[in-house]
C-alpha cells in the first residue's frame, strides 16, 4: 500500500467515496439523512468546491481514491458575546472500509493541522453523530474534546 494524501478539488471522486458515511448515517438517523444519490451529492460536493474557503484532500492507495477529509475556514467576528475567531471546521472525514484501521485517517488529520497552521487558525473543530463510535475513539485518540452538548426532544 503507497498512500498519498493530495489537495483535491475532484468533487466526482469525493461523491463517490462518501456513500460510506451517508449511508452510515442514512442508516442510523434516517428521518435527518437522505439515502446516498450520486448525481445529487456530485452537485453538492462541485458546490462546495467552488467556494475558496473549503479545504479538500484526497487519500489515493497508487491511483485509487480510497477517503476524503472535506473542511472549512471558518471566521467569527469579535461581537459583544463572543471574542473573535478563526476556526477549520473538519465537516467530513472518510476511509473506506477495506483500508480503515491502517492509518489513513490519521494522514488525513494531519495534513488537516498543517492547513489549520498555515492559516493560523486558531482551533479545529469538528462534531460527530451519536452512536459513531469509531469516530468518537479516532477523534479523542486525535486529542479533541467535547466543549458544548446539543440536545433535542
Ligand atoms: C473515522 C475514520 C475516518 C478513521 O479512519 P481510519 O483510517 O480507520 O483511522 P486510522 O487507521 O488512522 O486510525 C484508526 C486506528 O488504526 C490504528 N492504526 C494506524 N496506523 C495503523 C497501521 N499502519 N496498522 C494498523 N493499525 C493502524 C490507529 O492507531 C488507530 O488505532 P486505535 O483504534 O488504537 O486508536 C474511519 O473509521 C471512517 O471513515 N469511518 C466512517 C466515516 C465516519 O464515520 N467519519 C466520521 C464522521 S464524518
């Protein structure tokens, strides 16, 4: 296995490779996630793509496409509420599952912190579903923690 991670803006690559967690979360939430459709998540992803401030990279096993980490800069202004901010927003990471638990997440992650320092942003952030314990144990094992509670009735 030779996997390198690249900057993408190759949004029919990321449509595809997304079903793994679309339809994770299609599964697990279905009345919030839509079933996976590839024309649909192809405009999505070319939408995305189109703004400067998305971040894309691409894992490739040799010339195979095999995850994707998709993310944000975002920037708040100093308000009377809140200081001012600059954050890299981790919206999406994904590995297929043949190559899961062999450290391309982890390459993913790490080109992530390399942008979030070139762009001297000052957190990364990320959220995840209840239930995705996979991704709950990677993004601890990453050093994040939880720092607000969502809830719903
Ligand atoms: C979450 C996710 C991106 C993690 O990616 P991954 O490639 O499996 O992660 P890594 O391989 O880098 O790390 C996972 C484990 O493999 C281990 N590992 C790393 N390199 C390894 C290697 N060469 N050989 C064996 N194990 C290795 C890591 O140490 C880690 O072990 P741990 O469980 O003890 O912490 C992946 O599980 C995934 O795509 N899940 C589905 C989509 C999803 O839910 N995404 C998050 C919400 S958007």
């Amino acid at each position: 296995m030779l996997v390198k991670i690249e900057h993408t803006r190759d949004f029919r690559a990321l449509a595809k490779l997304n079903e793994t967690v679309q339809s994770w979360h299609h599964n697990n939430f279905p009345q919030e996630f839509k079933p996976f459709d590839l024309n649909e998540i192809t405009n999505a992803f070319k939408r995305m793509l189109e703004n400067g401030n998305t971040i894309a990279y691409l894992a490739k096993d040799e010339n195979k496409p095999i995850g994707y980490l998709l993310g944000f800069i975002k920037d708040r202004p100093d308000s009377a509420f809140q200081y001012k901010k600059s954050v890299l927003y981790i919206d999406q990471i994904v590995v297929t599952q043949e190559y899961q638990n062999s450290g391309v997440g982890q390459l993913l992650m790490d080109r992530a912190y390399e942008i979030a320092k070139v762009k001297q942003v000052t957190e990364v952030q990320l959220d995840f579903w209840s239930g995705n314990q996979s991704a709950e144990h990677f993004f601890l094992r990453n050093g994040f923690d939880y720092f607000n509670h969502r809830m719903k009735k």
